[in-house]
C-alpha cells in the first residue's frame, strides 16, 4: 500500500509541479546561476544500497571541492552535524537560498520517488560518512526506505542535530505506520509554510 502511495503521490506531483521545473530551469539558463539545474549526490538507501539524490542545484558548481578545499570549514561542517549556516557557507547562490527556504531544492526527489529509491516519507538519506551517526543501530537504520520527509522534519529539521536527529529517525522507524506517515506528510506541509527549521 504503501509503494502504491508513493508512485501514485509522485507521479501526480511532478505533473502538477511541472511549471515550477520549468521555471526554476529558466533561472538557471543565465546570470550567476547559469548552470546544470539539477544536483546529484550519492546517498546510502535501503539495505545500503547507493543511490542518487536529486535537487534544484542550489550551490555553485563545484561546491563539495570547494567545501574541502577549506579544512576549518570543512571540519565545522562535520562537525554541526553535516552543515552549515548560509551566511557562512561559501557553497549556497542568491537563487539557492531561496530555494532551500522554500523547500522548492526538494522537489527533484519526486523522482527519486517514483523509481522507487526513496519513499515520501521515511528517515532523510545520508552519505557514508553519516552512518557512523547510527551506531549501533546501522541495520535498524538502513531497514526502510530513506523519505523525502520523515519524522526529523517535522521535530525541526536543521534545527536538530547528532546524536538527537538519530533518535529522532531511530523512533519514526520502530512506530511506522500509514496513519503516522500522514500526520507527518500533513505537519510537513505546514512547516514548508512557515519555512520553520528550513536553511
């Protein structure tokens, strides 16, 4: 039921979502922003199986070897827990911060979605790096799908960090149920409003 959700709410969203592709790609065709649309990073999905994450890009190109390039940067950033404020963060464009405060960079996942990578709603996927966050419980962790919104969401998001978000995705995992995915959908929705915990 749950599979049949997900493809039926995907497909449906991309073609209602269509012109906000359609315009966001035409921000991206000139000016500081011109660019590939699209962003991709390798995420660990289920069963740790990797897969591509897919976003309105909403970095410059190059962005991760530029985050490395600085190593009290970089070391900042793993440290709070794999980010960074974007005032701080050299990485994020005009036209991406307004995307990441809207949540629109999120909408590429739909995809992710309909192929069956992700769920819409499930513990956020990480990169390899991340894991080493849920230990001891890795296997718990990479036993569902990873969603396009999840519990953490909607208990404030960049607002929360290690080890809590962990518990956080640890609990959505062992009280996943349908009527629990939709409050979570619901909550979320209300959260993209307000853009609460969004950066």
């Amino acid at each position: 039921m749950k599979r049949f959700l997900d493809i039926t709410l995907s497909l449906i969203g991309i073609i209602v979502l269509l012109p906000v592709f359609l315009i966001v790609a035409v921000f991206y065709s000139f000016g500081k922003n011109k660019g590939p649309v699209f962003f991709k990073q390798q995420r660990v999905g289920l069963r740790g199986d990797i897969f591509y994450i897919y976003k309105f890009r909403s970095m410059i190109v190059d962005a991760e070897a530029v985050l490395k390039s600085d190593k009290k940067l970089y070391e900042k950033y793993v440290k709070n827990s794999y980010k960074l404020h974007p005032e701080e963060d050299p990485r994020i464009t005009k036209m991406g911060n307004f995307l990441r405060k809207t949540s629109l960079d999120e909408l590429p996942q739909l995809f992710n979605v309909f192929k069956g990578e992700m769920s819409l709603v499930g513990p956020r996927p990480v990169v390899k790096e991340e894991l080493k966050e849920y230990e001891p419980h890795v296997n718990e962790f990479l036993s569902v799908k990873p969603g396009v919104t999840g519990y953490w969401q909607i208990c404030g998001r960049s607002d929360v960090n290690y080890p809590e978000r962990a518990h956080l995705e640890l609990h959505y995992i062992n009280n996943k149920s349908l009527v629990f995915d939709t409050e979570i959908i619901f909550k979320t929705l209300l959260l993209v409003i307000t853009r609460k915990g969004a950066y």
